[in-house]
C-alpha cells in the first residue's frame, strides 16, 4: 500500500511537472507572438509615417522656345500649398561675317520663385501667386548693316516682382500653365557698336534701367515626373500593401479564431489609414 501511494505521488509529481513546463512554454510562445506582432505593426506605422507623395514638376516656357531661348524650370511642392521654382534661360548665338556684321543675340538668366497655390484640388494645379527675383546678363545687337547697328550690352540685370499661375492638365502627366509677371527690372547696360576706323568693337554711352511694368508672360509645358506625379498615390498603395502581405504572411501560423480577428481588425485600421493618407 505504501508502495502504491509513492507510486501515485510520482506519478502527480511528473504530470504536475509536466503542466508546469507546458504552460511556461505557451506562455513563453505567447509573448514571443504577442511582440512579433507588435514589432510587425511598429515597422508599418513607420512605413505609412515616413513615405510621403513627392511632387515635382519640369517645364518650359513656348513663347522663349520659340524666341530661340532655351529655359527649363524645375519646380517642387513643399506642403501646405507652397511651393519653389528654379528657373534657368540661356543662350549663345553669333553669326555673320566679317566682324563687323556679327548679330548677337546672348542672354543668360537665372531665378528662383515661391508660389502659394489657392486651395489647388491637386499639388501644382489650379491657381497661384507668388514672389520671383531673376538675375542676368545679355548682349543683343541686331540690323548690322544699316545705321542702327549698335548693341546693347549688360553684365549685370536684376527684376523682382510678383507673379500669377493658372495650371491646368491636358494629359496624363502633362500640364499647360499660363503665366504672368510684373515687377521692376534694374542694371547698368552699355551701347556699342563696331568703329571701322580703328578696327575694334567701341562703348557709345552708359545707361541705368529703371523699368516698373509686365516683366514675364509665358505659355508653359509642364511635365510631371514619376508615376502620376512623382511618388504617387499607386506606388504607395503598392508598397504598403506589399508590406501588408508581408505581415499577414510572417503571422498566418496563427491559426486561432482569436489570433485571425486581431489580424483582421488591424489590417482594416491599416487600410482605412491609408484612404485617409491619399486624401
């Protein structure tokens, strides 16, 4: 009998034992779920925090193309309706023969601009004014073979002013935006010409330019880089949604009633964030 109650106490010794192991380990794997599921979700929050849509736009101004000017401006969307312009124009065309009878037609300009869109129902579209300042130089001399030869000659130009945008899409990824400016244009400019008698390009007078009035009117093509505009709202939809996947793959082992609705309800929070990003 006594050898039966030993036995029986062995016996509750292991299996007690036994429970004692098992429920440290499920809780031990618990807990080891538990954080990689938090960790999971850390990591996307982190990803939804941190990539943003980036707007940037290329464009060119038809009326200089046409005139032979060559301009490119590049343009990027900050937030909160603002937005910064840098423009830059530059030519360099000489022809004719002999000296004497050299057209030039050479201007280089660069500027920077600050606009604020008016309530714009998407980045870089709609209406906008802003702020410009432009710095430059040009050395223009046309008509060489009649008594209106000279040219004119500036090293240093300078206009500030404000300036009106609309900008409308006419295609995918392309835009038409109509442009104007007014402001001051101030700099020393000088007149030449080319004096036969001593065989040399000769300065006829000094002037300083005191202009107020229209500075910029142009007919522009812009173009929007990336996929709808940079890093669009698709590119971001696909990201996130690949690390969805991702997420729910890493924790398909969590094959509970319990464990599947968490998984549930947090990829629902999920995407219900990312509608509200897109907004």
């Amino acid at each position: 009998m006594d050898k039966f109650k030993q036995k029986g106490n062995c016996s509750v010794f292991w299996v007690c034992l036994i429970c004692l192991l098992f429920s440290t380990t499920f809780l031990s794997a618990q807990n080891t779920e538990t954080d990689a599921i938090n960790a999971q979700e850390a990591y996307l929050n982190e990803k939804i925090d941190t990539v943003k849509p980036q707007y940037v736009a290329l464009k060119t101004n038809l009326f200089y193309d046409a005139a032979l000017l060559p301009n490119i401006t590049a343009e990027w969307y900050i937030g909160k309706q603002w937005s910064l312009a840098v423009e830059g124009n530059w030519n360099w065309w000489t022809f004719g023969n002999p000296v004497q009878n050299h057209t030039h037609y050479r201007i280089q300009a660069a500027g920077i601009e600050l606009r604020r869109w008016l309530n714009s129902p998407n980045p870089l579209q709609g209406h906008a004014l802003g702020v410009y300042s432009m710095i430059g130089n040009y050395d223009i001399r046309f008509s060489p073979e009649n008594e209106k030869s000279a040219g004119y000659l500036s090293y240093l130009s300078w206009s500030a002013g404000l300036s009106y945008a609309y900008s409308i899409p006419i295609a995918r990824r392309f835009n038409l935006e109509l442009g104007l400016a007014m402001g001051y244009i101030g700099g020393r400019y000088y007149k030449y010409d080319y004096c036969m008698m001593h065989q040399q390009w000769e300065q006829q007078a000094i002037y300083n330019r005191k202009y107020f009035g229209p500075t910029r009117i142009g007919v522009s093509l812009v173009w929007q880089l990336g996929r709808d505009n940079g890093y669009s709202s698709k590119s971001y939809k696909k990201t996130v949604t690949i690390e969805s996947q991702n997420y729910q793959m890493k924790n398909q082992e969590f094959d509970s009633d319990y464990k599947f609705f968490q998984l549930k309800k947090r990829s629902e929070e999920l995407q219900q964030r990312l509608q509200e990003s897109e907004q």
